[in-house]
C-alpha cells in the first residue's frame, strides 16, 4: 500500500561533508552540509543557506569538502550546531586547520579526505547558494587505502546521514557488484 | 601521512537512483544514476550524458526518482548496464511500470520510495544534461513506514554506490545523533 508524503524530497541517505573556508582575515571556519553532491567526476556542487561560510566562499573563491567520518561525529555534528558568526568554530573543535596546498582555504587534518576546490560557478537558489567547484585535488589518508590504492570505506568508515530519524550512519555491507548483479537479466 | 589523488572527486558515497521515464510513443525505461542529490527539499538534481533517459525526460518534461533498494539490486544494476536505446528495460527487467498520477513519467511499483517530478531547469554541463526537478509527490511504501509514519532505512535497505570498489552497499549502523553528538563541544 503507497501512502504519498507530498513535495518533500529528504527521504534518501545524504552525505556529511564539512566545508571549510576562511574569512577575509583568514580566520578559518567549518560547516556541516548535507545537500550536495557530485556534479561531474571533477566537480562538486553544495547548497548552502546564509552563513558565515557562504561569505567566505564568495571572499575567497574557494573551499574544501571533507566527508566526516564516524571518528569524528562529534565534531562533524558540532559543526552544523554551532555558529561561525558567533564562534570561532575551528579553535572551539580542537582540530588541526592547515592551508591547503591547491586552494585558498584549509584542509582539516583530521578528516581521512579532503577535496580542494575552486569555486567555478554560483548559482541562487531562491535565497541559498549553489556553489559549484572545481576539485583541483583530492587528498587522503594513506591508512585509508586498500592493498590496490583505492579509498576502502570500512577503513575509512564515512557518515551518511539519516534525515528522517536526524542520526549519522556509517556505510554498511556490500550487497551486490556493480556492472556484475545485472548480468542475471542481460 | 597523506597522498594526493589528483581531480578526482568520486570517493565518498554515492546515491542509487533509479530514474524512469517514457519516450514520444510511451514506452518506459530507466536508468542508474549515481551522480545527484538534493538541491533544496523540494528539488532533485540529476546529471545524465547523451542516454535513452536524457530524450526522454526532454520530450516529456518529466521524471521518476527511485532510491534503489537492496531487494532489487539485480534489476538496479542490469538498468546501469543495458541501453534503453537498444532494449525496453522495462520489459526485461520483469518490473511494474506504472503511469504516475502526478507527473507525466512511470512509476516502478516494487520499488519502495518514488519521488515524481517535473522539470524545472536544463543546465548543460560540457556534454552532459543537469536536470533540475522539482519533486511534485514523493510516494512510499507504508511497510516501510516506523511507527511514527517517518521512513525506516533498515525497513527500506537503500543502496548506496561505493565508486571505488564498483560495488552496492546498504546503510549501517547509526553512530551518533544529528544536533546532538555535537552538544560535547558547545
């Protein structure tokens, strides 16, 4: 039996990517965003309301997404509770914010992956901001990977997000191989 | 100690979305997209290359969104594999397409979550189509309901594409509570 919930899309796990940015005086700054996603193989696109971090990116051209893992929940979370125009966000976290090498924003050095963009495009969304970057590069934690070199997730153990019950999930088993489950049916 | 990937930005966890929609003389089909997300709460972005799927949603203004479950990763993966240029997938895959009440594009019964949409936006993304929806109902299985009408994922068991194992995933466990787990730091 269908039951039908109306015009509201939030029923599919979302990621939890922190982005991070620096303000004009290059006090660097973190939010937790869970609408985004990837555009193109080198792009990422996240939509982001009024915050401090939207200035930021509109200062410097520049951001960077990590996707929080299930080591740091608690900061992860803490990023999306708290405010950047009232706190100094990354002192308050106790984690380590590094210039990045490609980019004119930080990398945290805690998150196992760090993409470092430039911002390619803006778009309104009807108050928000959509902001498109380039990832110029991907950087990750060499314990993350697997014997082939590829991100092993259950080493890496990143949060998806839940938003009809508002908890953080880990990624769970494998239950199929891609371009492999479907041969039953070809 | 950190190594630097290069560009490529496909290492965090993708959705499953299983897109259908008819072409000029009806017929149905669809496709696995791994590339999209949330806009807003009422939006959908897709990101589709040169497929049965982008000329049909084109001449029709019009898609299905389907969360792909762990129940159907055969018939998921098989429509990531076969062209709808060359086969009616719909046939083949020995699923339900039925006309959605709301928009001018199929419903597939089995799969537990739909989200029906018009088109609100084309954006050309260097070859490819970026089509905003704009999600008119969102249907739901009610088994997949908990007991407060919100939809359980370890009822629903969403896929999740691991891009660098090329394999399909269900949700894991929930490890910290969302505007919660960050009370620690505030």
């Amino acid at each position: 039996m269908k039951k039908n919930l109306g015009s509201a899309g939030e029923l599919f796990p979302q990621s939890v990517f922190i982005v991070a940015s620096y303000d004009d005086d290059g006090v660097p700054n973190a939010m937790n965003v869970a609408w985004g996603g990837e555009c193109t193989r080198n792009e990422i696109c996240i939509n982001i309301g009024d915050h401090k971090t939207t200035d930021n990116i509109l200062a410097r051209s520049a951001f960077t997404v990590a996707p929080a893992d299930a080591a740091h929940v608690v900061e992860a979370d803490y990023f999306g509770m708290a405010t950047g125009r009232k706190t100094n966000k990354a002192e308050k976290s106790g984690l380590t914010f590094v210039k990045s090498e490609f980019v004119d924003a930080p990398v945290i050095e805690e998150f196992p992956l760090t993409m470092e963009c430039t911002v390619k495009e803006v778009q309104d969304w009807g108050g928000e901001k959509r902001f498109i970057g380039k990832i110029v590069n991907t950087q990750v934690d060499e314990s993350m990977l697997d014997a082939d070199g590829d991100v092993d997730f259950d080493k890496m153990r990143p949060l998806i997000y839940d938003s009809t019950h508002r908890v953080y999930r880990v990624v769970g088993d494998v239950v199929g191989g891609a371009w492999d489950a479907g041969k039953a049916l070809m």
